[in-house]
C-alpha cells in the first residue's frame, strides 16, 4: 500500500480516551486530572482557528487512518464534541475510516480505528470501503483519488459541511521536497492548502512526533501503517532517508522552512491563477467545438501568464493539466511559420496553430466572440447582444479535442 499522508479532523483539550481493540482511550466524557499537555492545547487551537476560518461548520467529519496524525486529529475533534460548539457556534462531530484494502488485515485495522473513535465520543462513526484501481497515475495517486471520492460521498451523506484532514507540517515539508526534485511549477511546490473547499487541513503547523506526544498524552495507541517506510515508495524515502539527513547536515528547521516555502509560494500561486484566469475569459474564443486563443495577444504575455493561460484552454476542452514540456511544446507552435501542428496534450486534446492567411483564406473570423458557447449563432455573441464577430486580425491557436461531448 502507498503512504496513506493520512486524513482527519479532531480537537483536544481535555485529555479523554477509550479502550478499543488494538487501540486504548479513556472514556469520552472523563477528564484526565493535573495540567493539560501544551502540545493538546496547541493541537485544540489549530483546529479552532481553522474551523472559525472555515465559517464555523456544523456538522464535520473527520477522516480516519487511525494513524497518529489522524488519531491525534480525532482526539482534538473530540474535545469540541463533547462542549458541543466552538467560540459558541454549534458543532457534531462524526468520523468515517476508509478501508483501501491493499494491505492483509486492513478490514481488522478499520474496525479498531472505528472503535477507537466511538470511544473518543464521535458519532456516528462509518467504514468505507474502496476498490483502487490500477490506473497510469501510480498507486499513491489513485488511493487518494479512491480516498476522497469515498470521503466526498459519506460527507454527503453525514450532511457535512467540512471534512477535516490529519497532514502534518512533515507532509507539506515532503510534498515541496518532491516537487522540487520533480522540477515542478509554482502550483506544485505551494504544496497542500490548508483549506480547499470541504476539506480541511488544521494540523499543517503540527510536526508529526507532536501528533505521537498527543496520543501518548492521551493514551490513544495509533495504528503505524508499514508503507510509510516502505523505500519501494518515493514518498517513504523522503519521509525515512532523505527530510532526516537535511536536517543532519543543514541543521534543525529545514522542515519549518519548506513548509514556510510553500504558504509563500500558495499566495504567488493563488495571485497568478485569478490574474490568468481573467485574461483567459476575455482571450478564448470559439468557433464550432474548437476553442482558439489568438496568438498576438498570447504572445504579448508574460510568460508566467501564458503557460497558465494554454493550460486552462486544454482544461476547457477537456484535457489534463500539461506537463511543462507539454507546455512549452505547444507554446513554441507562436513561432511556427504557417499552419502548424497538432502538439498533442494529455487527456486528448491537440493543439494547432492556424496562421492568418489560412482563416482568411477559409472565410473565417479569428473566433466567436468572448464568452460565447460552443455551436453558438454564427457571427453572433448571445454575451454581446448579437454584435458580429470581428474579422481575423491575426493567426491562433486551436485546442480541439480528440472526442467531442456527445450531445
């Protein structure tokens, strides 16, 4: 099984737990006696903020490996159900455990984490189970796919608002490690947001040993999933070989620093996909099923713009997000003399550079107006009231894809 970067939400603040078959937690309602543990009281806060930042949900669900970051997570969770509000606001808390069956003995694992999160007080709680199947996107990929589009049903069917996931500080600083020796762009090396609709990510400031500190404090026994430190995995090695050795010979912090890295390079990253997308909607044009963008005003971009803004052309038409060699291949057809092409992009999308001789010759206009529908009245924009199209001014570039949408 690949390294499950495990999911949850939780909060604790008073240090309850109960026994549960391969995991121990003290009764949910009972308070250990003496002075709380800073790092539950740490823990408790995150998840307060990122709930209040969140909109204060009712109803969350916490997504359960019962590992020690999620485990840990459940916990915190576990607080702010028990007191029933947060700053408050009104909040139940309920849990689902998904099975991957890719492991002997996953069913068994699930049912002790379940357990364990019935005797932390979360109600109700679900077993999912998932099929991962074998798919050109590697194993680590398609578990997650698998993962979330189960957690995306049974919050629908818990009525959840926020689903609350366990990644730590460690996973973010691993994500940015891997991006970078994939030489990945901005997006990718911003790592994982805190928040990205209902899923819910409070625990990115948490170290991971600090999640083990909170189940020991709160006499949880997490489950310690074998892939993580399977070196078959590109993941565990970063995890086990390569974050440890950094932070041997660079010194304490590499960790906190990539992490640090990737919040500065999310609000890059956010800034230049709303500026791309704006350009996007006032550049792309259409003409039958093909979607064109008009090479002059392409070219006039910065760099930064234009890659994002043929990306999100192929995603219209159907296709996956290019590779930057993708990219800059169907960039360089603005170079090409004539006609040229296709460059084929991923998801089955092609990519031609029709010239301005070619359109003109054609009888064509460089494209429907701005925002108007596929198969839309020739000559004429429904946004635009009717106005004719403009005559060509200058080549294009043309994303068709492979298969057209069935009507």
């Amino acid at each position: 099984m690949p390294p499950t970067n495990e999911t949850a939400t939780a909060d604790a603040y008073d240090n309850t737990s109960g026994p549960a078959s391969g995991h121990t937690a003290r009764s949910a309602g009972r308070r250990r006696p003496g002075r709380l543990s800073p790092v539950i009281g740490k823990a408790r806060k995150l998840l307060e903020t990122a709930l209040a930042d969140a909109g204060y949900p009712e109803r969350v669900l916490v997504a359960c490996s019962g590992g020690p970051d999620s485990l840990a997570l459940a916990a915190a969770a576990a607080y702010f159900a028990r007191r029933g509000h947060v700053d408050g606001h009104p909040i139940s808390v309920g849990a689902v455990v998904v099975d991957h069956q890719l492991q002997p003995g996953s069913a068994e694992v699930a049912r002790t984490a379940a357990a364990a999160l019935r005797e932390l007080g979360l109600a109700p709680v679900q077993i999912r189970t998932v099929t991962v199947a074998a798919t050109g996107m590697g194993p680590e990929a398609a578990a997650r796919e698998a993962r979330h589009a189960v957690l995306d049903a049974a919050a629908d069917d818990a009525g959840a608002q926020a689903i609350l996931l366990g990644h730590t500080l460690d996973d973010q600083a691993e994500q940015v490690l891997l991006g970078l020796a994939r030489g990945s762009g901005t997006r990718s090396l911003a790592g994982m947001r805190p928040a990205r609709g209902r899923l819910l990510r409070p625990f990115l400031g948490l170290r991971r040993a600090e999640t083990l500190e909170i189940c020991a404090a709160e006499d949880l026994d997490p489950w310690h999933d074998p892939s993580n430190a399977d070196p078959a995995f590109a993941r565990s090695r970063t995890r086990v070989e390569v974050l440890p050795m950094l932070e041997e010979k660079l010194g304490p912090g590499v960790a906190e620093s990539l992490a640090r890295t990737a919040a500065i390079l999310q609000a890059d990253a956010d800034y230049l996909d709303s500026v791309a997308n704006d350009t996007y909607l006032t550049l792309k044009t259409y003409d039958g099923g093909d979607l064109g963008l008009p090479e002059d005003e392409l070219r006039a971009l910065p760099a930064a713009l234009r890659f994002r803004v043929i990306a999100k052309a192929a995603a219209e038409v159907g296709g996956q997000q290019p590779s930057h060699q993708r990219l800059l291949a169907a960039e360089d057809l603005l170079r090409r003399r004539g006609s040229a092409g296709p460059v084929q992009l991923p998801g089955g999308v092609s990519v031609y550079r029709l010239s301005l001789a070619q359109l003109q010759a054609a009888g064509q206009p460089s494209g429907e107006a701005p925002g108007q529908a596929p198969g839309g009245p020739a000559g004429a924009s429904p946004a635009a009231g009717g106005v004719p199209r403009e005559a060509a001014r200058c080549g294009k570039l043309v994303f068709r894809p492979h298969k057209r949408p069935q009507d």
